[in-house]
C-alpha cells in the first residue's frame, strides 16, 4: 500500500536510485558510479524533475496500491474472414498498474508530446489521421487484454503520466483521456 507518508523516504532514495541506475545503464554495474559531467549532468537534471513530478502526482493520489509494474500482457483472438480462421494475438507491457477503491488504473508513462485528448474511436484506425492518438489507443488494447486476465474483471481506467505536461500542470494534472468536443 503507498500511502503519502511514504513520499519522505521515496524522495530520499532519488539520488542514490539515479546513480544505481546509471551504473547499470552505462556500464552495466548498479555498484558503479558515473561522474555526472557534460550531457550526463543535463540528462541528470531532467531525470529528476521528471521523477519529483511522478511522485508529486502519486502522492496527491494516494492511498493506493500498485500491483503491476512492467507487466507483459497478451491476449489472443479467433478473427473469421474468407471462411478462414486467423489467430490474432494482441499485448504488450504495462508500465504499471494500480488499484484503489476497486478500481484498477493503467498507467503507461510518456516523455514526448503524447496528448490525452481523443477525437473518435475511428481515428484510431485512421492512418492518414496525423492526429490519431497511439498512448491512447495502445492503453486501451492494455486496457481490455489485463480486462481478460484478472479474476471477478474488476472495473480498469488508463491514462498516461506525460511528464511534460506533469512539470508544467502541478497540481492540476489530470492523467485521464478526455473526449474532444466539437
């Protein structure tokens, strides 16, 4: 269970957490640390204003409890066409899912300029529609797959964590889809 008492120790095991994980990512030793100089040092930065602003948000939203992080889906489907049986199979990995109140929430972490806004479920499928939203339509693959997978299928939402728009939003960051009106 998270609860927001347990930010002050997360918040404190930042800076030993970046630098076990850029041993292991540089030189493939968690024990290993790296002088954070030059680029380092600005990829340094942005990992921890990403991370303050993860845990700003968790910690607005507790209590919860997390019960997946990168978590292989996979679901497979009998599709009939031409008379022909196709086996489809659809997944992927789930950066993590959390539930609270009964309700399980599927988060999938975005650094790019991914928008929560969804025009129509068409536009999904629509590969001239430069606007189409892939987060939204890959968490919602994610969505029905872990739907499948949990026993009693128990009430599931999704969203992203687009950290760019976490640091610039605050407090009033909102990880749900929203239907675009007009």
């Amino acid at each position: 269970s998270v609860n927001a008492i347990d930010f002050l120790f997360l918040n404190q095991q930042v800076p030993s957490a970046i630098d076990r994980a850029f041993g292991k990512e540089i030189a493939g030793d968690e024990q290993l640390r790296i002088e954070y100089t030059g680029s380092y040092l600005v990829i340094l930065e942005v990992i921890k204003v990403y991370i303050q602003a993860i845990l700003d948000c968790d910690e607005r939203y507790t209590p919860f409890n997390i019960r997946f992080l990168e978590q292989p889906v996979e679901n497979q489907f009998t599709v009939l066409s031409n008379d022909k049986e196709w086996k489809i199979k659809i997944g992927g990995i789930i950066d993590r899912v959390d539930e609270k109140n009964g309700v399980y929430r599927i988060i999938d972490y975005k650094t790019g300029k991914d928008k929560k806004e969804i025009n129509e479920l068409a536009s999904f499928f629509d590969r001239e529609d430069l606007q189409r939203n892939k987060a939204a339509l890959q968490t919602f693959i994610y969505t029905h797959v872990l739907q499948q997978q949990l026993t009693g299928k128990p009430p599931i939402v999704a969203g992203i964590y687009d950290v760019r728009n976490m640091r610039k939003e605050g407090a009033d960051f909102n990880w749900q889809f929203t239907q675009h009106k007009g």
